[in-house]
C-alpha cells in the first residue's frame, strides 16, 4: 500500500512526469490510420417523431431509399437502418439473430406508440441475420440481412449523414 502510495505522490510531485505521459497519448492517437466512416449515430436509437399509421402493431422494418422492406442483401462492412415502429408504450429490446445461431440482445430504453425509431444494422459477419424486438410480451415481425462475403455479388447500399424514413 506504501509503495503504491509513495508512485501515485512522485507522479504528482516530479515536474514534467505527467506532460510525458500526455505527450506519449497524443502521439499514440495522432499516429493511428484513419477508420472507415461510421454512422454518427451508430448503436444509439434515434427518436425520429410521430408517425402517422399506427395500424401494423410492433413493427420493424429496413429503410432504403425511401422504401421499407423486410429483407435485405448487403456487403460485408457496410450499413443499413431499421425503422421501428411500437404499437405501445413499453421497455424494449433488440434481438439479433446472428448466423452462427447465437443471440444477441440490447436493451433499447423506452418507446411510445405513435413514434419511430432509427437504429443502424452493421454488417459485421458474413451470413444470414434475423432481427426483431419485443416489448413486454408483444413481438415484433422480423427482418433478415443477407451479408455477402466477397464471393458473393450483393447490392450495396450506402448511408448519408441525415437518412430519412
């Protein structure tokens, strides 16, 4: 505990200690190569407002180019939104059916009928993904993502910085 102790008043005590470890960091993060661009808002469910039909129940579905589907083929690495759309107020969560079988769930928050939501799919493993959500007991429809490898000659579908439903 001493010795501890004795480390942590020499980093604060000795001049120049500290910029040298902020200068290293600097350097670390300056010195990294660029990442591909990635939605702004990626793995954050975005509150798009109030919809006008409410008819369908819990609904997902993907928007692209100003059309709603519920399958879609895309490359590997690339980006799709899903539009949710709750038929009740109610904790949600996201299910993803991932192509090795396995499951994998996120804790969306709150949604309110009326409203729909945005959330980005990213095409991170080759294969077929299912995705639904369900809020209480009442579940979603589902939709599938057919992700290519590079063998495989998929449509690719590119994002811009404000999409729209």
């Amino acid at each position: 505990m001493r010795i501890l102790l004795i480390s942590m008043i020499t980093l604060l005590v000795v001049p120049g200690v500290w910029a040298s470890v902020e200068d290293d960091l600097e350097c670390s993060m300056a010195a990294a190569p660029p990442s591909p661009a990635l939605p702004p808002d990626l793995g954050i469910l975005v509150d798009m407002g109030c919809e006008d039909d409410r008819s369908f129940g819990d609904r997902i579905w993907i928007a692209a180019e100003g059309k709603r589907s519920e399958e879609m083929s895309l490359p590997l690495g690339s980006f799709a939104i899903e539009v949710l759309s709750p038929a009740s107020k109610g904790y949600a969560m996201l299910f993803r059916r991932l192509p090795s079988g396995d499951l994998s769930t996120r804790f969306l928050g709150c949604l309110y009928p009326g409203h729909s939501y945005r959330y980005w799919f990213s095409a991170d493993a080759p294969g077929t993904h299912e995705i639904w959500y369900r809020i209480g007991w009442h579940e979603s429809n589902r939709i599938l993502f057919h992700v290519g490898d590079d063998d495989l000659p998929l449509t690719a579908l590119t994002w811009t910085s404000s999409p729209t439903r």
